[in-house]
C-alpha cells in the first residue's frame, strides 16, 4: 500500500457494509474465546487478546464484575482511544469519530452477547484433553481478531478505536509494517493494564494467550490482507500528513 494520505474507495457501499458485518461478527466470536476459554482453566493461564485483557481489567478494577461491565469498559475505554487517535492524524475528525462510535455499539454488545453464551455452553476444562483443546480455541481466538481487523480495516467504513490506532501507525509511521504497528499500539493497554494493577493489586487475563496475540497478531493481519478476500483494497485511507 502506498504511504497516501488519501485513498480512493473503490467498492460499493452494499459491499462496504457486508465486509463490515461479517467482520465484526468475527471479531467479537474471536475476543470473546479468547476470554472464556481463558477464564475456563483452573488455575489460570492462557490469558486473552492483549487491548481484550487490559480493558476487561480496568473495566472489573472501575466498574466491577457486573452484568453490563464488558460493555461500558470496552464502549469508554474505546472512545478514549479515538482521542489519542485523533491526536496522532493532527485533526479531529467527526465522522472518524461517529465511525469508532457507530462500531463499537454493536461490537460491544456482540461482546456481551457472546460472552454470555460461550460462558454457558463451554465446561471448564477438567482433563488434558480440555486443556489443550482451550489453548488451540484462545489462539483460534486470537487469529479470528486479527483476520477480521483485517477485513474491516481495507473496508474502512467504521473501525474500532484501537485498529484505527493501529492503522494510523501503520501507515503514517511505520511503512506500512502491520507487526510493527500492531507492537506500537500496544502502549495504550499496557498503560491500562497498569491502572488496573494499582487499583486492584492483580491482573487477570493476561496470558499464553496474551503472548500469543503479542507476537502474532499483527503478522497474521497483514498476511490475511494478501489471503482473505484478496480483491478487497484499503478504501478512503485517512492517516493525516505522510512521515517519510
């Protein structure tokens, strides 16, 4: 992808939101096995998607344990994020901002509803067999997250603050690398997993998992970008003023 500051959207607005739908259904099936089968394991230690595992602490460290807590921490915590991003492009934006808004409504209720089915439906794990089974789901988990930000990041048409984050990283600083830019992202969780440290005195949900997601989320975005529905471009790429 050229470093543009600007790119054309070449698809249809019908094909624009069906790529949008199907990805955000898998993004929130992806974090969403990513945390249950983490939470599945007695004792603990797979762990979750790393922006996953930190906003689910800070969330239960502010708001508790509560039956609405994954969808207030993700929601808040995710228009925070389009204000650092907002900072990074050098210009607000209202419509990148509705965008981030108009995303994370329904993925942060897919969140819960997922949440709320997988808890019921998957045992803990009480053999070997349970236990393997769960680490190869959490890093299923963690491959869907990424092939569907993937997916919704070339469509552009509303994005989750952090994949915008990251897209921005991407592609104004980071030559388009999307490892790379996925490692910088990572900054801003790291900064709330802290918080939710000293107000709690303990972390959960950081893991195997969370390693995982670590090393080889943002490789597996960039290669699905060239595998999963090849023909689709990055559309009305925004990221402000190119860094050579």
């Amino acid at each position: 992808m050229e470093n543009s500051v600007k790119a054309k959207r070449t698809i249809s607005m019908t094909s624009s939101i069906i790529y949008f739908a199907i990805s955000l259904i898998i993004n929130s099936c992806g974090n969403v096995l990513t945390l249950v089968t983490s939470a599945k394991i007695h004792p603990q230690f797979l762990g979750s998607a790393y922006w996953t595992a930190a906003e689910n602490n800070l969330g239960i460290a502010v708001l508790g344990n509560g039956k609405w807590s994954l969808f207030w921490a993700f929601f808040g915590l995710g228009m925070l994020t389009t204000v650092l991003n907002a900072i990074l492009v050098g210009h607000w934006s209202w419509g990148r901002a509705i965008g981030n808004a108009i995303f994370l409504g329904p993925f942060s209720l897919l969140i819960q509803f997922f949440n709320n089915v997988f808890i019921k439906v998957l045992p803990d794990a009480n053999n070997i067999f349970m236990v393997v089974l769960y680490v190869l789901l959490n890093f299923l988990g963690v491959a869907l997250i990424a092939i569907a930000i993937s997916i919704y990041q070339r469509v552009n048409l509303a994005l989750h603050p952090a994949d915008d984050l990251m897209q921005i990283l991407r592609f104004k600083y980071c030559n388009g690398n999307a490892a790379k830019a996925m490692w910088f992202s990572y900054i801003p969780p790291t900064v709330m997993a802290i918080i939710a440290v000293i107000l709690t005195g303990k972390i959960e949900y950081f893991g195997l998992g969370t390693v995982f997601a670590f090393f080889f989320q943002g490789g597996i975005t960039g290669i699905s970008d060239k595998f999963v529905f090849r023909s689709l471009k990055h559309q009305a790429l925004d990221v402000g003023d190119s860094k050579k």
